[in-house]
C-alpha cells in the first residue's frame, strides 16, 4: 500500500508531469486562459491518460514482446491512443451527450497531447507492473489536472493585474509557470 | 518571383513565424533537453530530420492520400521516421539518445510536425514542402541552441562540456525545471520587443 502511494505522490507533485517533466506545456499554455475550459481539458485528460495506460500496456507485453517487436512501441502506441480516443468520442456521443458537449471538444486534441504518449512510454521504461503503472498513470494525470488548474486560477489574476511592459503577452506565462515549477521543486523532499 | 517565393517559404520559419518563439507550438521538448548545448542540437538535428523526411514524402503523396482519413495517415508517416531516427540513435549516439530519453519518442506527438504536414505540406510541391521544412527546422534548432547555451553556461558553467565559469559561480537553478520556464520566458519577450521596435521602424520609413 505505501509504494502505492509513494509512486502516488511521486507521480503527482514530486514528479509533476508539466511543471517539472515538461511534458503537454501546449495545452498548459494554450487552454489555461479560464478555468472552466482548463478543468474540462486536465479532466478529459486524466481519462485518456489511465484508460491509454490500461490498454497499451497488456499489449506492449503480450503481443510486442514476444514478437520481439518493442522497437515498434511508438507507432504503436500512438496509434492504439488515437483510436482510443476516437471510441471514447463516439461513445460519449451516443449515450452520454451531455458529457460529451462538456469534454467533447478536448478529445480530439488530446491525441497529440504528448502527456499521454509519454506516461505510457514511461510505464515501461521504469518496469513497473500493472497495477504500479495504473497508479503512476493516476497519479500523474492528477497532477496534469492540478497544474492545469492552478495555472488558470493565476492567470486570471494576472489578467486583472498590471504586467510589466516587455513581458506582456506569452512571456509573463512562461515566467508564471517557472514559479510554479520552483514551488514544485520544493515537494522533492517529499519522498526519499 | 518563383525563386523568390522559395526563398521566403525557407526564412518563413527561421524568424518570422518561428515555431517556438511565435506560434509558441512545440515546446516541450524545447524546455526539457536543453540543459546543455549537445543535447539541445542532436534534439534540434533529430527533429529537423523526421520534419524534412515527413513533409517530403507527404508532399509526394498528397494526391493519393485520401482526405478523410489523412490524420491517421500522417501520424504512421511522423512515426515510422520517429522509429529510425531512434533506432540510429540508439546504434550510433547512445549517449544522446539516452539523455534525450522520452523525448525522442515524443517526436511523434510534436506539435511542429503535425502543424506543418497538415498546413503546408499536404498543399504545396515537394521541393517548396522540404525548403519549409528545413526552415523550421532550422527555426527550431536554433532557438534550442540559444536556450541550451544560457542553460549549461549559468547552470553548469560550461560550454560543449568545457569549463568556462569555476563551479563556485554556477547557478544550478537555471538547469533545474524552473530555470527552463525562465530561460524561455525571457527569449520571448525579447523577440516580441524585437519585432515591435521593427515594426515601428518600418512604420517611421
């Protein structure tokens, strides 16, 4: 229980998947503007990341490696996700149309969102087994859902606050997110 | 003219709608391999090779590719040169394809390419479709260079791996996460100031 949630909180904060990987910054930037908007893209996010892990990789073990085919990971990968998403779509559609007017717009996007593509490669390069990897996804997509938040949240204080001349528009984003990337780093004691 | 034409479709990328600095796409790996020059050019190199040979062979398909399924199309196409230049790599460079880590695979999902393939290369000629190419790549190598020289001088204090500032003086904030954010934030509102005082300039004229 307590590696569980050791990979958990490592996943979440220690490990932030924006703010310390680097990893999805395009839609940290670009979808951050409200808060509604962003919380609809870090949710519909953190779906396809644990639904994209559980499904890769059974397959990565059970069909790649006895193949040896791992060198084909990332085509594959990339394709097993887009296809995903397309099913998740079109079965939001039909019975959850409601959720899908919410979330629906996110999802295409989410494809090329490199979050994704890069949680599952990550699963197994750390050869964590299933249920590790399952966790490692939640926890990481959490943490995706948090940055997108709190990012939001600050942005709309800094579109009512004055922003020093040369850093208006994208730069004063970027200096945002060093921040709080340099408040994420102060979680890294967190876990030994 | 049409020699002209080619030629801005090549600077295009370099400055004016330069991948990272102005469309702001493309920019994770950007920020996360940058703590030191080499990896920051055979990040740079690597990328400009799956955008030349994916937008060329793109470009040479564009009429046999149907529309309605071309996403799908693009991705295996972005992918199957993802693979090679990994796989090369991994053969050749393993150091750098060991630093580079995640992110080499992550090619695939870079916004630059996608961007490109689907607005550029898919309308327009082979040989106009590679110089585009080239010039973004180009774009976006440099501005790796530029982030990676900052980063390795002030965190690392060296240059290419050669000491140049003794260690008392490095500032290991800026090869940590935060020092990236920072690094690019600064690069952008730098070119942004640039390309206002051109613009007014050009106006005074």
């Amino acid at each position: 229980m307590n590696q569980y949630l050791s990979i958990f909180l490592k996943s979440m904060l220690v490990d932030n998947v924006v703010l310390i990987q680097y990893l999805a910054i395009c839609p940290f930037i670009g979808m951050t503007s409200d808060t509604g908007k962003a919380t609809g893209m870090g949710i519909a996010t953190t779906f396809v990341i644990i639904l994209a892990t559980a499904v890769t990789y059974p397959l990565f073990y059970s069909v790649l490696v006895p193949l040896k085919l791992q060198f084909l990971e990332t085509l594959v990968f990339i394709l097993v996700i887009a296809a995903l998403v397309q099913l998740v779509e079109f079965y939001l559609k039909k019975s959850i149309p409601g959720l899908y007017s919410a979330m629906g717009v996110y999802l295409a996007l989410i494809t090329t969102n490199c979050a994704v593509l890069g949680t599952t490669l990550n699963c197994i390069s750390k050869n964590y087994n299933y249920v590790q990897s399952l966790v490692y996804a939640a926890g990481t997509a959490c943490g995706f859902l948090l940055a997108m938040t709190v990012m939001s949240g600050v942005r709309e204080r800094i579109s009512s606050s004055t922003v020093p001349k040369f850093l208006q528009g994208k730069a004063i984003l970027f200096i945002t997110a060093g921040l709080l990337s340099l408040s994420f780093l102060g979680f890294s004691g967190l876990i030994k | 003219m049409a020699k002209n034409n080619r030629f801005a479709a090549f600077v295009n990328g370099i400055v004016k709608e330069n991948p990272l600095l102005v469309l702001s796409i493309g920019l994770c790996s950007s920020l996360a391999v940058t703590t030191n020059v080499f990896n920051g050019i055979g990040m740079g190199l690597a990328m400009t090779f799956v955008l030349i040979m994916s937008e060329m062979i793109i470009s040479l398909f564009r009429r046999q590719i149907p529309e309605d399924i071309r996403l799908p199309i693009f991705i295996i196409i972005i992918a199957a040169f993802t693979t090679i230049v990994q796989l090369l790599l991994n053969a050749y460079i393993p150091s750098l394809s060991d630093a580079l880590g995640v992110f080499l695979p992550l090619i695939v999902v870079n916004c630059i390419i996608m961007g490109r393939v689907e607005s550029y290369a898919s309308k327009n000629k082979v040989l106009d479709s590679v110089l585009d190419a080239f010039g973004m790549g180009l774009g976006y190598t440099w501005v790796l260079f530029v982030i990676s020289l900052v980063r390795e001088f002030l965190g690392s204090g060296t240059f290419f791996g050669i000491r140049v500032l003794p260690e008392a003086y490095t500032i290991a904030f800026f090869s940590r996460a935060p020092g990236g954010f920072f690094v690019f934030g600064l690069l952008t509102a730098l070119t942004l100031g640039i390309s206002k005082a051109a613009a007014k300039k050009g106006d005074a004229k």
